[in-house]
C-alpha cells in the first residue's frame, strides 16, 4: 500500500508522513528547553514561547466539529483533511507521549538531592515557572479530554454551570493580576499572584 495513501493529496515535507516536520521541530524546542533546565542554564523566553505554541498544537483540539470514526477517516482519505496520526512512522500519539515523558523525567531529576525538599532544583524560580506553567497546560487538556469523553457518552446534555464557574474563576484571577499591569496604582502583587493566574489561564485554554 502507498505511504501516503491516507495523506494530503499534495506530497508531504520531505516526503515524510504529514505531521512529520512540526514533530521533528516540537521534539527540538522540547529538547532544548529540558536539557537547558536540566543543566541549569538561562533559557531565553523565546524558546519558553515556541514550546506554548507546540504544545497549544499538539494538546488541543483543532477540529470544529467532533466527526465520527467513518467520517473523520473518509475525509482523510479524500484529501480533505490532514492525516497526522502517524508522524515520523511512529505509533498513534507517541510525539504527545514523548513530551509528556520529558518534561515528567525533568521534573524527577531536578526533584532528585539531598537535604531539605524545597532546596532541590526543581523549585528553584525558572525550573518552577516553566514546569507549572507546562503541567498547568497539560492538565487542562487531560480535563478537556474526559469532559468531552463523558460528554459523549450521556443522553442527557450537561448544563453549562461547570463551564461557567470555571470561566468565572479564571477570569477573575487573571483580572486581579491584570489591572495592576494595566493602571499605575502604586502597588505590587505578589510573583505567585501572577503564577496562579496564568497558570489557571494555561489550564483553561488547554481544556477547551
């Protein structure tokens, strides 16, 4: 059978499997951005940058509609959407498992020393940032998957209260961090203030 058979009619990248280049430079950034923390070394708020945009591609949905199996494969074999799931030849969602199992290692390893546990490396101010704001990510998306796998499986509709309560919640923490950003008051939050908020930021827009 044809490679790419299932792909985009137009030939792909370096005729790799489609998905293949934007798994190759999400693996690179992810690379860099651990291995940097890992040695201790400053990471530019660029890299930082790139990595939210490859994990917004690779951990939220990017479909308007929620399709069925058949539908989702007939389009793929027409042509009419990409076909992603096998990148780099490797298994079904194996480049979200790799980011997952990197960051997860990284956070093991600068948790691993001796003495008191809030001396390790792990919580130390760029190692912290950058991990709760990965994790806060990830953890939205992990939400947003169940929800919607549940979703599916009621016969009744679920309310929008939960949905309300969460918007409500994160738009009020990042109001509280905002305003002294936007207006001269004077006054200073606390840095965790602003962790909180963006953190519950990152989570929602990752669950969604």
């Amino acid at each position: 059978m044809n490679e790419f058979e299932n792909s985009p009619k137009t030939w792909p990248p370096l005729g790799l499997p489609t998905g293949s280049v934007r798994a190759l430079l999400s693996l690179i950034v992810v690379g860099v951005v651990v291995t940097r923390l890992a040695l201790d070394r400053p990471l530019d708020v660029l890299w930082v940058e790139t990595l939210l945009i490859a994990l917004a591609h690779y951990f939220t949905s990017r479909r308007f509609v929620s399709l069925s199996p058949s539908v989702l494969q007939k389009l793929e074999q027409e042509g009419v959407i990409a076909n992603e799931r096998h990148p780099l030849y490797l298994p079904k969602n194996s480049i979200r498992t790799i980011i997952i199992g990197a960051f997860v290692g990284l956070g093991i390893y600068l948790f691993r020393g001796e003495g008191n546990w809030y001396e390790r490396r792990l919580f130390q101010p760029q190692a912290l940032a950058l991990l709760s704001m990965v994790f806060a990510y990830l953890l939205g998306a992990i939400v947003g998957t169940i929800s919607g796998w549940f979703k599916k499986r009621r016969a009744q509709p679920i309310t929008g209260v939960w949905g309300d309560i969460k918007a409500l919640i994160v738009l009020g923490a990042i109001l509280v961090a905002a305003v002294p950003e936007l207006f001269d008051f004077g006054m200073q939050l606390p840095p965790l203030v602003d962790r909180i908020a963006l953190g519950l930021t990152l989570f929602y827009f990752g669950s969604r």
